[in-house]
C-alpha cells in the first residue's frame, strides 16, 4: 500500500513537472494593414490575430484619412459633434508636444498640403505655383488647432488633419501594449518598416536591418541594429516621389515651414527610443524635414534619441552620421 502511495505521488510531480515546463513557442504574423504590410513576432502559444485585426479597425476608425467615417475625416469634412476617442486624444497630445519639440518641422496640420502634392487622399494639384503654396500654407499651424471635452477645435474650416505620417508607428505601439498586457513581454511588432522590440529571441537581443537609400529599385543593408527595448523608424525620399512637368523631383515629406516638398540632404533617417513607435516615427519626419545639421542640433538636445542618418557629402558619396 505504501508503494503504491509513493508511486501515484511521483507520477503526479512528474505530471505537475512536465505541465510547468510546457515549452512556449514562438508565433508569427503577418499581413496588411494601413495601406502596407505587417509581421508581429512574439513567444506565446496563443495567438492573437482576431484581437489584433480589431485593434487594428479601431485605429483606422479613429485616424485614417482614407476611411470617410473615421474619426479624423469626420472633423475634417467639418462636424463639428465629433467626440473622439483615446486613441485621438492620444495621437493629438504627442502631435502637440512634438510640433512645439522640433519647432514647427512635424506638424499634421499639413494635410492639404499632402493632398495637393499627391500624397494624401484628397485631390491633386498639378504643378503648383508659388502662391497656391502660400495660400495653402495660411492653414497650416498645429497652434490653430485645440482639443477640450474630447471635441477638437479648428481657427478654419480649411485645416486638414493628416497624422498618417507617425500613424504606423502608433499603430505599433497599440499592437506592443496589447502583448504586454498578455504578459508577453518577448516580441518585435513593425509595420511598413516601423517597429518596437522588446526583450530578446532566443536569449538575445532583436535584430533588424538598415537600408542603403538605393535609388536604382536595388534593396541592400548599410548596417544592422540591434534593438534593446526600443523603437525604431525609418523615413525616406529616395523611392517615394513624384517628378513634376519641369523636371523636379517632388517628395513625399513636405517642409511644414515652407510648404515645399523637397529633398533636404538626408536620404534617410532611422531614429531609436527607448519609448514608443509613435513618437521616433514622428522625429524621423521632421528630421528629412530639417536637414543634416538641424538635426544634429537638436540630437544634442535630446540625447535619449539614437539615430543612424545617410547623408550625400560634398563629394557626392553616401556618407552617414551615427550617434
């Protein structure tokens, strides 16, 4: 009897032993959203594609500007009964706070701008003049812009809100914190090149890779990055543009100081955080914006901010600068 005691007793440790060591895999997604793709790479068993495709929903039902019903194209066609979300609120206090950090370079009241350009989803002006630039430029301003008891308020009707230029990056982030609050604390989220890592694959740490801006359609690595509980966002103008009737290449970013949209001597910018998607995806805007030495300026300002920049030289050659 004492046997057979002792017996079930060590069968169910080793039962109790071999439930606790049950190995946890690595899942992988992928697929398309925000008019790009996705890959979402975490340790778990679970898996979570219908709460991420719901997260997803819920964030271009807030911010898209290609939706007609979000939140976003709502208050831009003027309705003025908008009551928005957290999401919004959100997205509207780290706009603020970084178009007053760079002075102005990131700013997303410049979406009839985008739209004028090509860029956004409104319509297209061919060739624009200097004074359509001007006038346009009259309602540009994150200054003429408020948000109070969830309702945003605009100095004119033809303010146009556009925050697809760090919406990918918020987009990660929401992805991010819903893992985490799984307890998944192991995993890289990115979205069109925009990403968060934290912790490590396989006991080390994440890695990704940095493009050269090739201009040929060629795709090749200038350097690898290994995140360390960080962000990362890439921006650049060597693949998507425009050449107008004269010529002139027209850039995706445009120079929320000027109007204007053209190539400042950067290629490409990637920025790094120990924080969120949203806001390097936010920096490495306004830093095309500004220029090499601009931004150098500011990068001694905020030294938290990691950055890997690809520059022309004066010889021509691509060079870059590291901090």
């Amino acid at each position: 009897m004492i046997k057979r005691v002792t017996l079930v007793v060590v069968s169910l440790l080793l039962f109790i032993s071999c439930k606790e060591e049950k190995k946890i895999n690595e899942t992988k997604l992928q697929g398309g959203v925000f008019g790009t793709t996705y890959h979402i790479t975490y340790m778990s068993n679970e898996n979570y594609q219908k709460s991420i495709d719901s997260l997803f929903h819920l964030v271009n039902k807030s911010l898209s500007t290609y939706m007609p019903t979000s939140d976003i194209s709502k208050i831009n066609q003027g309705d003025t009964t908008v009551v928005v979300d957290d999401m919004f609120v959100e997205v509207f206090d780290k706009a603020k706070r970084i178009y007053k950090e760079t002075d102005g370079y990131f700013d997303p009241t410049i979406g009839r701008l985008i739209d004028a350009y090509g860029f956004g989803s409104g319509k297209e002006k061919k060739n624009l003049t200097t004074e359509e630039i001007s006038v346009l430029m009259e309602h540009v301003g994150f200054d003429k812009v408020s948000l109070k008891d969830r309702k945003v308020y605009r100095e004119s009707s033809d303010i146009e809100f556009n925050v697809n230029a760090f919406a990918k990056g918020y987009g990660v982030d929401v992805v991010g914190r819903f893992l985490e609050s799984k307890n998944i604390h192991d995993y890289l989220v990115e979205i069109g090149g925009e990403i968060r890592a934290r912790g490590t694959k396989d006991g080390k740490l994440w890695k990704v890779a940095i493009e050269k801006p090739n201009v040929d359609g060629t795709r090749s690595i200038q350097k690898v990055i290994e995140l360390d509980n960080e962000s990362m966002a890439t921006s650049g103008n060597y693949r998507k543009y425009k050449v107008n009737a004269e010529g002139k290449k027209i850039v995706h970013t445009v120079n929320a100081k000027t109007g204007l949209a053209e190539e400042s001597n950067l290629l490409s910018v990637s920025v790094r955080l120990k924080g969120d998607c949203a806001d390097v995806d936010a920096y490495a805007t306004a830093f095309l914006a500004m220029g090499l030495e601009k931004t150098k300026v500011f990068l001694e300002e905020h030294p938290e901010l990691k950055v890997v920049l690809l520059y022309h030289n004066e010889a021509n050659e691509l060079a870059e600068y590291a901090n």
